[in-house]
C-alpha cells in the first residue's frame, strides 16, 4: 500500500513517519524490508534526538547500521537513497582504501574531511539558489554597463536631457538583453587567469593534520591577474553571474552551517568493512587489518577531526556498515567495533522474481531507462511479459554458474541482449523493436551455453 507523503517543506523531513521512509525507499530498492525497517528507524531516531533537551540529547548515541549480504542487492542504494530523503550530507567509503598509520594509505580522518567538503558544496548550492535572482539582476546592470558605457556631456548640453536619453537606451537594451537578442555581441570582460600552478596536498596523508593553508597565507601568489578579454554576451552573463553569486555568499556561514549539518546530520556509508576483519588462519604479509579497525574505532564512536573548514564533532554522525562476509564473520572484527554497530540486519539475495520486480517496478527501472534511451533515437522499444521474466531468467542462471553479482548482473546482460538495437538504432527502418521470450533466448541462449564464454561477456 502507498504511503503519501508530506508536502516538501522546511518541516519535511520532521513529518516523514519510518512506514514512510519505507515506502519511498520501496521506489528504488526492491525487497530488503529488514535492511529498510532498521534505518527508516535510525532516520526516525536522528530526528526524535533533535527535539530533546540539550543535555539528554548530548548523549543519544546514534545506532549505528551493520548490513550483511551479498554484493549487488541494495547495501549502498538504501544508504544514498536515505540520506538523498533525509537531506543529510551522505558519502561513501571502502575500508579497503584505508590502512593503519605509517602505512601508506588514505588516513581514516579523511572521511570526515570528504564528507565536510560535500557538505559546505551542498550548503553552498543551497545559498546560491537564494541569492540567484539579485545576483541575476546584478549581472544584468553589470552587462548594460559593459554595452552601454556613459557617455560625458558637453559644454553645451542639457545633462538631464542626455541622462534621460541614457535611461530610455538602457531600458530598451535592458529588454533586448532578456530576449537574449543580444547573446552574441562582444563585450570586454576581465578574466582571472592562473599564474603559477596549483598545489594541492595529498587527500588523507598526515599533512592535512598540518592545518597549514597555503592559498589563505599567500592569497596573491595562487589568484592569479585578471587578463582582459573578449567574449560574447552569453559567455560573460555566466562568468559574471558566478562572480556575483560569490559576492553575495558568505563562506564563513557557509562553513559553519555545512560543519553542523555534518555533526547533526551526516551519513557515512563504510563499504566492505568485512575486508579488514581479521581471518581465521590467513598467513603472509598484509597491511595490519587489526590496525585499521582501531584506527576507524575513535571515529565512530565519537572524536573530533580537524578539517579547513574547522573542528568536527563525530559523535552524532551515523555510520552504516556493509559487507559480504563470504571469508570472515562480523565476529572476526575487533569487539570494540562491534559494539559500535548495535544494529545488523541481514539482506537477502536476489532471485528471478526480484528481478523481474526489478526490472520494472523501481522509478528509474532499468526497462524504463533503456526505453526513454533508445526513444531518443525514435526506437519504439516495447518489452513482454514473457521476455522481461527471460531476462531474468537468465541473470539468475548466470549469477548461479559463475559470480554471484546480484542485480548487477541485469546490466551487463541488458547490455548484451540490446547490442544490435543499440549499435543500429540511428539507421533503423523499423523503429519498432519488440523484446519478447523469442527474442531473449535468440540473444543470450548461446552466451549462457558455453559457461567460458559467460564469464568474460557476462
């Protein structure tokens, strides 16, 4: 049954109920209600802890999400999906990239910092809208300059007189300029230009920890001249809309409110967390797991990493964590870690019937994208009954024989089954293809047959 949803507004996220948190993740993710119902309910949790007093909601930890299962059956789409619901800055991270200290490696603290720089991007955009219609008008006054430059008066001329002349002239481009007539004529603008190469310190390596900004020490050395340039109307109405949107933003409150956003509401999703858990009887030389794990440890339960941007609080970030486990166990981790993640659901795999659902039920449905691709090309693309539970039929099988890859194996065998339709869409005669049963096992009988060939097409 569907759920309606609230009215987007500032209290939107306030009003979302966990039944409805579900049903919009019922849009993109196919099955996984136990995986949904937990963090439709740590969602929910994040947003009963913001009407708390202060004191107690201090120390509401939040319970964090460990997700067993498979590859390719929603782990990291439930997560993205959720934090693009809660509005809430949300990144994602493999464990595997991260190693212990004095190895070399992404220093765990920079998923913070990455999660902070997304976050000041989301902010900024967000200011950016607001002030995009006086930073319009801004541009507009700033181009009438530019193609009507004031002309002195002289000796013997009425002022008034050539100032109203001025002001109707201007009106009458003013409204030309919006009709875009005149796009293409030249202007002369000042253009930043780069004059000495950019440096950038490596992203996670301890010289972050440094704190050291080079660009704010020597701001003249990086900016670079402005050189004068010609560009036409259009160029310059978007360069000069940029200059003005920055001139109207403040990037100090854009920082704060981008660090708060991350400390209140920010989401990182830890994939792989299983490639780092220590393995029963695994011998040679590797990168300490163990290290790792305890380097990731402070992070998740709460400490505060320092980014340009300013100190972070971790403590109410929330972490969600996903892995396979095929080799190790969620026991394999290091119990402190363990405790840090209360909550684990385990997802299911995929089989035919989810992914007959898959194709077509979800609001961006793979049959649904390839369809509105090939429309582009005037390729009437019709799927049957009987052909969509084919393509499923034989994802599973090749799921079966070789990797198991989930829903991630419906790509690649789209991919397959639509080549000829692809490669000739734009010279098609008949720009009306039907996909039914016949022509699945015509496309994909003789890949699945011979299982060698399978494992490198599909």
């Amino acid at each position: 049954m569907s759920i309606p949803l609230p009215e987007r507004s500032a209290t939107f996220i306030d009003s979302l109920t966990p039944q409805q948190i579900v049903a919009e993740l019922d849009k993109y993710v196919v099955g996984q209600a136990k995986a949904k119902r937990a963090v439709a309910i740590a969602l929910r949790n994040r947003l009963r802890r913001q009407k708390l007093p202060a004191e107690l909601a201090e120390d509401v930890a939040p319970k964090n999400i460990l997700m067993i299962g498979p590859t390719g059956v929603g782990k990291t789409e439930i997560a993205r999906r959720l934090a693009r619901l809660a509005q809430s800055p949300f990144i994602k991270v493999e464990a595997s990239k991260f190693t212990e200290v004095g190895y070399v490696g992404r220093d765990v603290e920079s998923m913070v910092r990455d999660l902070v720089e997304l976050a000041v991007k989301m902010v900024r955009d967000e200011r950016i809208e607001e002030v995009r219609v006086k930073a319009e008008l801004n541009t507009e006054e700033r181009l009438l300059d530019l193609l009507l430059p004031p002309r002195p008066a002289a000796p013997d001329e009425d002022p008034g007189r050539i100032r109203d002349e001025m002001h109707g002239t201007r009106q009458r481009m003013r409204e030309q300029l919006r009709e875009g007539k005149l796009d293409e004529r030249a202007v002369e603008i000042d253009v930043q230009e780069k004059s000495f190469p950019s440096i950038e310190l490596i992203s996670g390596s301890s010289m972050e920890e440094v704190g050291v900004n080079l660009r704010d020490m020597m701001p003249g050395l990086f900016q670079g001249r402005s050189k004068r340039r010609r560009v036409t109307v259009a160029d310059a109405r978007e360069r000069l809309t940029g200059e003005e949107e920055q001139k109207l933003i403040d990037m100090e409150a854009v920082s704060a409110a981008a660090v708060e956003r991350v400390e209140q509401a920010g989401i990182i999703f830890v994939d792989e967390i299983d490639k780092i858990a220590g393995r029963e009887g695994s011998h040679g030389p590797e990168v300490s797991r163990e290290g790792v794990q305890r380097d990731i440890l402070p992070i998740v339960e709460g400490t505060t990493v320092n980014t340009k941007h300013g100190m972070v609080r971790t403590d109410h970030i929330l972490f969600i964590a996903a892995g396979a486990f095929h080799v190790s166990k969620p026991s394999d981790l290091i119990p402190e870690l363990q405790g840090r993640f209360p909550i684990r659901v385990e997802l299911d795999a995929l089989g035919q019937a989810e992914f007959v659902r898959i194709l077509t039920e979800p609001k961006s449905a793979l049959i649904k994208q390839y369809v509105a691709l090939l429309a582009t090309e005037g390729v009437d693309l019709k799927f049957t009954e009987d052909g969509v539970a084919a393509i499923a039929e034989f994802a599973t099988i090749v799921n079966e024989r070789t990797e198991n890859i989930g829903a991630r194996r419906l790509h690649t065998v789209m991919e397959r089954l639509l080549d000829e339709v692809s490669f000739d869409a734009p010279t098609l005669a008949d720009k009306s293809v039907t996909i039914d049963a016949i022509y699945v096992h015509r496309m994909l009988a003789d890949i699945v047959k011979n299982e060698d060939l399978s494992r490198y097409i599909l």
